[in-house]
C-alpha cells in the first residue's frame, strides 16, 4: 500500500509546537506535501523566521516522515510568515507587523547597543527588520550602525538607511554636528515620533524595533499612543540603583497596557582571559530579582566585553564582528525568545479589525 498526503499529515501530528503546545498539522503550519516513494518532501511555514526551535522541529518532522512504510528520505523545507495582530499593519502604520519598544529605567545601561543587536540578530534570521532611534536626547544608533547623513526622498516620504539588512531611522541623521546638543519639549518629540513612523518609507517590516530614551518621559508614552506595541523589552544592570529605576520603567509600561516581553540583564559578569574568572563588577541578581518580584522572563545576561563598545564605535554590532562570542550567542537567544513570545501572542489573539 503506497504512503498517501494523508499519511504522512497524520505522520506529522506527532510534531508538536513547544510554546504553543498543538502539533503543526493543527496549527496549519504544513503548506505543502508530496509523495515520490521513497522520499517525501514537505514546507512547514512557522510563525516566525527566528523560531528558536525551527531545527528541532526539522528534524522531528524528518523522523515522523521517514518512519512510513516504504519511505527512507525526507526533504522539510522551513519557511516562515511573521503573524500579527492588525489587518493593515499596527496603529495605521502599513507594513510593521509587530513593533517593540526596548527601553530602560536610566542611562548607560548599554540600551541603545541592546536595541541595534536585537535587531541586526532578528535581520540574521531573515526577518524584515527596522529601528527606529526615539532616544532624542542622545541618538546613537547612527554611530553604531555607521551610517551618517540626511536620508533620501522618495517624493513622497523619507527612505530609511539600511545597514546589516535592518532599515533606520533617527534624528541624528539630520543633525548637523555630533556636538550640537538636542533640546525637545513634549510636542516636538510627538511630532518627530509621528514623522519617524509616517513619513518613512519602511515598506513591509515583520519587526520594528524602538530604541527609547531612558527613563518615563515624553517619548515613551507618545510612542504608546502613536503606535501599537507588540511589547516591550527592558535593559538593566544588576546594580541597585539600575533595578530601582527599572521598576518605575516595568509600572509605566503597566499603567499604558504595554506587555513587557522580558528583561535583559547587560554587563552582568567580566570573565577575566587571562585566568577564566569571573569578577560581578556592578554586583549580582538584579534581573532575576526582577523577573522573580514581577512574574517576568530573564532574557539574557550579557558579560562585560570591550568588543562590544569598539563594535558600536566603529558601526559594527558584536552579532556581526564576532557572531560565536557568549555575548552575540547571548542577544541571539533573547531576540528568538522575544520573536517566539510575540508570535505565540499574535496566534492567540483575536484578530484586530482597522
């Protein structure tokens, strides 16, 4: 008796999805079967290209397969189509599916280098990825990125900068001198959010990621106003004085109904290269003093490497200049982390009609 589609969709409905907990068959992710005795070929399409668990998934279909009578290969072609939760793209905004704030309770915790990495690690996996620099006050992202200089027009609107396959955008584009300093009251920051997110021809974005000034001003609630979050990820360091800040930062995204998706937990240990030891420079425990005491996820803790910053001063993320370093491997898990949350969110949810 010859191995039918049907056999070998039932074959699959042993492939069960971790985070959603239904096997794939039922979740629709089996788009394409063929059957040429002795091999089989299939396409799962996840929700997500950064899944974290897309090749455990390959090889469990492939075992599934090749168990049919008559059939010793199996060709599993993943593909993925990043979900959200707006017919039209969130808050109005055509095109970005999923927007992410990255945010934190003060200054100097390495937010904005968290932010570039998050996002040039999801552009790794093939996501359609942009970055929008909402830190008025200290726009750094172009340094990090390399890129300087007004961006075109297309006659219409602005055309992002694009390096590492992620899309920019940011007021330090259109300053004049690194030197000048960025004076903004309230309005002015709503309206440069509204012209960063309108006015830029960002095409299709399966991921827009936000890089947020410190703190709970201005910007941040514009931003909750203006644009519809798929959640939002907080930076810390272990020391004291950061965790405290970061809970004002953990209660404004609660008072704005923005899910917060984790907490990344930067310049957490020095490993010494010369003996292999570990220092805690800024002490030990804050972030998982912080998931523990408001029921979140800990993302990361990212060590201390002076490859990091040359990284941002020379517009080359670690993920790029050393993709197998504990810090690059470390920013990695957490965006598939945060890549698998929203999708499992987005699959949940009820679509929302604009």
């Amino acid at each position: 008796m010859s191995v039918t589609k049907e056999d070998v969709l039932n074959a699959l409905r042993v492939v069960e999805d971790p985070d959603l907990r239904r096997n794939i068959v039922e979740l629709g992710f089996v788009k394409h079967v063929a059957v040429c005795a002795p091999l089989v070929k299939v396409t799962i399409e996840l929700t997500t290209p950064a899944c974290p668990v897309k090749d455990k998934l390959r090889e469990e279909a492939r075992r599934a397969i090749t168990a049919l009578p008559g059939i010793t290969s199996a060709e599993v072609e993943m593909t993925a189509q990043v979900t959200s939760r707006f017919s039209g793209g969130a808050g109005g905004f055509p095109g970005i599916k999923n927007a992410i704030a990255v945010s934190s309770g003060k200054g100097g915790v390495g937010k904005s280098t968290t932010a570039v990495n998050l996002a040039v690690a999801l552009a790794r996996t093939g996501a359609r990825v942009g970055l929008l620099d909402a830190d008025v006050y200290g726009p750094d992202v172009p340094m990090m990125l390399g890129l300087r200089g007004q961006p075109a027009h297309d006659g219409k609107r602005m055309v992002p900068h694009e390096r590492y396959g992620v899309k920019t955008m940011s007021v330090g584009y259109f300053l004049a001198s690194d030197d000048n300093p960025v004076v903004w009251r309230g309005p002015m920051i709503h309206k440069f959010l509204q012209q960063g997110l309108g006015e830029t021809a960002w095409g299709e974005l399966d991921y827009l990621i936000v890089d947020m000034p410190p703190g709970t001003g201005d910007a941040q609630l514009s931003i909750s106003q203006i644009l519809p979050l798929a959640g939002a990820v907080i930076v810390t360091t272990p020391q004291a004085v950061s965790t405290l800040d970061v809970r004002k930062a953990i209660s404004m995204f609660k008072q704005v109904e923005v899910e917060i998706l984790g907490i990344v937990e930067n310049m957490s240990y020095f490993l010494c290269p010369d003996n292999g030891k570990r220092y805690d420079i800024f002490g030990t425990g804050g972030g998982a003093m912080l998931c523990e005491r408001f029921d979140l996820e800990l993302l990361a803790q990212i060590p201390i490497n002076p490859a990091v910053g040359r990284g941002g001063d020379q517009g080359e993320p670690i993920v790029v200049a050393d993709p197998d370093c504990e810090e690059a491997r470390a920013i990695t898990r957490a965006a598939q982390r945060i890549a698998a949350k929203i999708a499992v969110r987005n699959t949940h949810a009820l679509p929302i009609l604009e």
